[in-house]
C-alpha cells in the first residue's frame, strides 16, 4: 500500500513495482441545489457509487541503464502507473519499492509556482528533487543555459508558454543527476530543435546507466530509446518485450481497430461476427476491399524458397483478390532486419509504374536481380494501398521472414553490401594533396 524509499544499492532494482492496482471512485451524479440535497437525505436516497481501475496488478523492476517505454491508448493507464512510481499517487493496493533519486516531467507546470521567476523556480524544483540550495547553486548557470531561456529566466512563468515549462523543467530535472529518468509525453510541445537536444541528452544519460522510462504517442521515440517496451491495455499489461517487437504489434492492433471501424461503417447493414485474430492477422489491417492471398518469395529459377545467397535474385510475387473494382492501386513492401531496422521501402507508384485498376484475381511482381542484403535474418512486408498510399486496403506487416546466406570467405558489417572497387596510388605528387588541419 506504501511508497518505500531505499538507499541506492547495486544489487537491488532501481524501482520494483509489485502488484500494484489503483482504484478511483466515480460520482454520476451531482446535486443540482440544496434542495435536491435536502430531498435527497430526506428520502435516504443514496448515489450509486461506481468504481474505475486505471490499474490491475501491474509488476515490474527498473534496473540501471534500463529503457523502457510504456505505450498504449488513452485510458489505459500510463499516466496513472508513472505518478504511482512517482509518489504522486498511492497505490490501493501493492506497493513501489524505489531505490535512488528520481526526476520526472509528469506534467506542464509541475513542481512550479506561476508567481515566481524562472530563476527562482529552480530552487523551488530543485528543492523537491532533494538538492540542497548550495548544489543548486553550483549548477544554476549550467540549467539557464541548457534551458535557453534567455531574458526570460527573470520573468515570472505565469507568462511562460508551453514550450518554455518543458525547456526549464527539463533542464532542472537532467541536472539533479537522477538515477532514474521518467517523462511522460510532454517533450512532444517543444520545438523540434529543443526536442532533438533533449533526446541526444536521454542518449548520454542512458549510456551513463541512468534508467529511462518513457510514455509516448510517438512509437518512433520508444524504437529509438528504448530497448524494452510495456504495453498497456484497460489497467493490465498486455505485452512486455523487445521495444521493436512491441511497437509493432501495437501500431498492427491499432492499425486493424481503425480499419475494422472503417469496414464496420462501409458494411453497417450487414451483420458479421468478429472472431479473434490469428497470430498472422494481428500484424495486418486495411479495408479488405481487395485482399493478399499469398505472397511467394522466388529465387532465379522461379522456385519459392526462405533463403537466398547475397547477389542472387530475389523475386516478391503478391497474389491477390479484388472484392470490388480498385481503381489506381499501389503495390508496396518493405524489408526490415529481424531487429527491426527498416532496409527500405519502394512501392508501385514513386518507381513510375501506374496500374488503371485492379479486379478479381491478379499478381504483382517485384524483381531484384543482385540482392544487395548482407547475411542475416529478415522479415518482408507486401501491402495494397489506394493511389496517395493514405489509405491500406490490405497491410502484411512483417508477416514474411527469409535469410540471406553468408557468402564464402567473406563478412561485412552492415544492412547492405555496396559493389565498389578499391584502389591503391604508391605516391601522388605533394601539390595534389590536401593538408588536414
């Protein structure tokens, strides 16, 4: 039921969530007048109260150097579980072990007065991080001049926009030398050039083996910092794993919900049952106005295979079945290696080639004639799209694993190998040189 600091041990977790649920009352309804009040208690009638559980026997440990990111739909309890881990909330049942100093951006504003300067705000915050006037004062210059507030500093923060709360708590926050880092999605009001600066912060700060847990909309910010990813649904953890394996099962299941609404609304006089998807329709969404029956990965020779010798051919062949008529379809796929690194992803219309419309069934044909890949695992993904490549009508994602094979006496780092030819000059004449300073 409690918060329990500890001081910081290597053999422990910086924070151990265990069991942890909350639980918020709901008030329907609200008294109108005294009158309605007095009717109310005079015919002891009482409010039916109900309950809301943002969270359900959510566990987790937080190590150092950990990154972590939490997503999820609105509602599902992010928010909640970080003010939780914060202290900002009790939890109703379970508790929060933490064990270091912990700085977190939870919210705009927070921890601020708004009659106060910026300059004397950072006391203030700093104070509730634990920092004593004299360290606050040693770093005073170095938190201004990451905020880049300016002139500004001296003004009180009641005429602060958005934008300049996220500059200042962040900067205040990074210099508390925090074990633990946790923002929930307010970086995404700052300006693209503060945003980068920040994020290449969370960079050293992570390789200096502070944890970062982060919530965000931004699935892309969660593949670039985070190696681990949890997944919130109605209160509960409904995947924890690998940051890009995680990602993109919620942007599949997101993807289907959307698409699912949409042939709901296309086919609203017909009544069908929607049975559970199978592990291969989680990673695939769209209208289903045309659908990709098979999709064949071919070598030379025309024979589908799973494994292929670096500069062989590679042919993607996409079978599909119309519904309806498609006018100016786009073909796409994409190749991504088996970590996640997207290689690259042409479609149909960008490279020139138009198709007037599509009926029935048909194929789609992609060639590569020399597989530039190096050797390694990767998964494929094929798609139909309408012209503008805005709307799926049928999205396989990463449904499609093959291998490119180690070619003999040779390895090379890297996604892809490049054809290139070295050259060596024994001597060259010291006027055709370039001094380097």
């Amino acid at each position: 039921m409690k918060i329990i600091p500890q001081s910081p041990t290597y053999d422990q977790p910086l924070i151990e969530v265990v069991n942890v649920s909350k639980r918020f009352r709901l008030q329907r309804e609200y008294q109108r007048s005294f009158q309605d009040l007095f009717i109310r208690l005079w015919k002891r009638q009482r409010s039916e109260v109900e309950y809301f559980w943002p969270l359900r026997d959510i566990s987790l440990q937080i190590y150092p150097g950990d990154s972590i990111g939490i997503l999820g739909q609105n509602g599902s309890g992010k928010s909640t579980l970080l003010k939780v881990i914060t202290g900002v909330l009790p939890p109703t049942s379970g508790y929060v072990c933490t064990n270091g100093r912990i700085a977190s951006l939870l919210e705009l504003g927070a921890g601020f007065h708004p009659d106060l300067t910026g300059r004397e705000n950072v006391f203030l915050n700093g104070s509730i991080y634990g920092m004593d006037r004299a360290t606050i004062r040693r770093k005073l210059d170095q938190i201004i001049e990451f905020a880049e507030l300016g002139d500004f500093i001296d003004t009180p923060v009641k005429h602060y926009s958005s934008g300049m709360y996220v500059r200042l708590g962040f900067s205040v926050a990074i210099h508390t030398s925090p074990d633990v880092l946790i923002i929930d999605e307010v970086l995404t009001v700052g300006d693209q050039i503060f945003q980068q600066k920040c994020l290449q912060r969370i960079y050293e700060m992570k390789a200096a083996g502070v944890a970062i847990v982060l919530v965000s909309h931004n699935l892309e910010d969660i593949r670039r910092l985070c190696d681990r990813a949890i997944w919130l649904q109605n209160g509960l953890v409904r995947a924890d794993g690998p940051a890009n394996d995680i990602v993109d099962d919620y942007l599949a299941y997101t993807n289907e919900l959307y698409y699912a609404r949409r042939r709901a609304e296309q086919a609203a006089t017909t009544t069908k049952t929607q049975e559970d998807p199978t592990p291969s329709e989680q990673r695939r969404w769209g209208t289903h106005q045309a659908e990709i029956i098979r999709v064949e990965l071919c070598n030379e020779q025309g024979k589908a295979v799973d494994q292929f010798q670096q500069g062989a051919t590679l042919c993607v062949r996409i079978y599909y079945k119309c519904h309806e008529r498609i006018l100016r379809p786009t073909f796409g796929l994409a190749i991504y290696r088996q970590d996640g690194t997207h290689v690259n992803g042409p479609n149909s219309v960008d490279e020139g080639y138009h198709i007037e419309a599509i009926e029935d069934y048909g194929m789609m044909e992609y060639r590569i004639d020399s597989l530039p890949l190096n050797p390694g695992r990767y998964e494929l993904t094929v798609a139909i799209y309408n012209r503008n490549s805005t709307i799926a009508i049928d999205h396989h994602h990463r449904m499609y694993p093959f291998e490119v094979l180690q070619p003999r006496g040779r390895a090379e780092e890297g996604v892809v190998h490049i054809p290139a030819t070295w050259r060596h000059v024994s001597s060259i004449e010291p006027a055709l040189t370039t001094e380097i300073l």
